[in-house]
C-alpha cells in the first residue's frame, strides 16, 4: 500500500471520529434552542429561550392594558409615537440625563440589551425624559452618542412636561416625580416597561400567577445582585425580548 493510500485512510478516520464526537452534541444543541433560527430575525442573539410559557398580558377591568398614544419630539428632532413602534417589541424607561443616581445604570443595562439584537429592525426603546425642561433633543442627542446609543429605533423623547408625568404614572404607573431636595431634584421607578408588537404591557408571572407587570433595570446581568440581595432580571427580559420577536 502507497503513502497515499495511508493518507486516505487517516482523514476517514479523522471525519468519522468528528462525525461521531461532535454531531450528536450539535442535534442536542438544536434540541435545546441553544440554536436560535435566523426566521426569528434576531441575528448573533447570545440569549436562548429556556422554557416555553408564554408571557402574561395586564389585565384591567377584564381587558389588557395597551399603551397609551404618546406623541413626543425624540434626539434627532423627529415627532415620534407609539404608531411608529406597531409590529415593533419595544422597552420603556423614564429618566432624566442629569440624574445622578439610577439612570446611568439603567441606560448601561439597556445598552446591553441594544446589543445582544443588533440589527434587529423588530425592537426598539423608548427613554422618555422626565425633565423636559433640561432635557431638550440636543442634551438628549449628546446623552445617546455617549452611551453608545445605535440602534435605530431608540428613541429619547422630550416635550410637554405634563404629558409625560400622567404617561409615566397613569399610562405605565411607573412613578416619576420633581421633589425638592432628591437627588437631581426628580424620583422615578428604575424599571422597565415591556412592550409587544401589538403594543400590549407584557410580562412573566409570579408564584401566584400574577404578573409581575415590570423589570428590575438597576442591577445588571454581570452583577446577578445587589447589596440588598435582589436578583438581577436582565437576563430573563433579553429571553422574553426574544420570546416576543418570536411571536
């Protein structure tokens, strides 16, 4: 038998012990939605789906909360609407860019988020400023280049300060408030909000099948706790963004 011969002989043996170490680790990645489908539109997504319930709507007065219409001029100076988010899986925040206590680790966080779905024209974000005043689209175009802000379809909103409060605390009940002698001179909830294509508040549910209606933003995924002991919620609400999507 010639050189040759033992050349082919060797690399069928090399294809065969790969085919027989590493495909059946490849179905089981599949299997397990370690593997996520191009269809979903969510392309290099680092987040995989671990169980298959769906998330809860908010139900008032045996209806499920929508959104409320909202019309707001955003950092490029473009009037921007909750119509311009249908078919879009979106988060809300309220914040103010002179904030010196949550807001920058709850913008961290949702830089985060941006980029475990680049290119991903199906989500988006909504930064509502709580201090319209302070916070024209200028300050707000500033705040997002340093944040490293580049997805499309976040959009920080400024405009009437009224507008935004009754959203913030009717629209979303999340709290947001201007208090003499707080830090930064507002309070304001530091979770987000979860938002589906049809424009519907969603979330998961609690040991009593309730939802739990909001996300914690503070801690981040690579802290996994704060001081206090409360576990972060990045890393579930990057699965239920997908969950969403995958609608």
């Amino acid at each position: 038998m010639n050189k040759a011969n033992y050349s082919y002989i060797g690399i069928s043996f090399i294809i065969l012990v790969f085919g027989i170490i590493f495909i059946p680790r490849i179905i089981d990645r599949v299997s397990n939605q370690d593997v996520v489908r191009e269809d979903s539109r969510s392309k290099k997504v680092s987040t995989t789906i671990s169980d298959s319930e769906e998330l809860a709507y908010l139900i008032i007065n045996g209806e499920p909360k929508k959104v409320a219409p909202f019309s707001f001029t955003n950092q490029d100076g473009k009037i921007i609407s909750n119509k311009d988010f249908e078919g879009k899986v979106y988060l809300v925040e309220f914040f103010f860019t002179t904030c010196p206590t949550i807001c920058p680790r709850m913008n961290k966080n949702l830089v985060d988020i941006q980029n475990n779905f680049p290119n991903n024209d199906d989500f988006g974000i909504v930064s509502f400023t709580i201090n319209p005043e302070q916070d024209t689209k200028e300050v707000l175009k500033a705040y997002a280049e340093q944040y490293g802000v580049t997805n499309p379809n976040w959009h920080f909103l400024t405009g009437d300060k009224s507008a935004i409060y009754d959203l913030a605390n009717i629209g979303f009940n999340l709290y947001a408030e201007q208090v003499e002698g707080a830090p930064g001179g507002f309070e304001h909830s530091g979770n987000f909000a979860l938002i589906d294509k049809e424009g519907y508040i969603r979330s998961r549910t609690d040991n009593f099948g309730n939802p739990k209606i909001y996300y914690k933003g503070i801690i981040s995924e690579a802290e996994k706790y704060d001081e206090d002991g409360e576990e972060e919620e990045i890393s579930i609400l990057k699965e239920d963004i997908l969950k969403l999507l995958n609608e």
